[in-house]
C-alpha cells in the first residue's frame, strides 16, 4: 500500500525558494514576485510556470532546477550591472 503525503505545493514552494535563497517580493496564493523580476505560479503539483518581466520562460515539473535556472540567472544579472 502506497502512503501519499499531502501538503500545499504553493507552501513546498516558498520552502524551496527561501532554501535556495531566492528573495521572494511578494506572495499570493500560488503567484510569487521574486527578486530580477522574475514571477513564479503553481500550476499542478510538480508543475511550475517561470516568467521574467511578463515573458514566459518554460514550465518546469522539477522545482530543484527551476530554483538553480532562477540563481544563475540572477547571478549573471548581478555580474552584468
């Protein structure tokens, strides 16, 4: 028998982004404004929508590379400036 856990993804989420030190801006419900303007929602469980300044980037079912996708990138804005 296969025991499920139930959690809020949104709440699994913030948890990620907080571990990885993404800034979160603001959060409502499943929508997050984070730091380089980047904006995540919660489609699915396992299912993430990533945009930059109103421009979607990729969905993502693996929030552990959508979290390093968004560091780097935010690393190579900040080498930029």
């Amino acid at each position: 028998m296969e025991t499920q856990l139930n959690y809020n993804e949104s709440d699994f989420v913030e948890y990620a982004l907080t571990q990885m030190n993404i800034k979160i801006l603001k959060r409502e419900g499943k929508y997050f404004d984070l730091e380089g303007g980047f904006k995540v929602e919660v489609e699915t469980k396992d299912l993430y929508r990533l945009s930059v300044e109103d421009w979607v980037i990729s969905p993502f079912e693996d929030i552990g590379k959508m979290c390093e996708f968004i560091k780097k990138n935010l690393e190579m804005s900040l080498h930029n400036e």
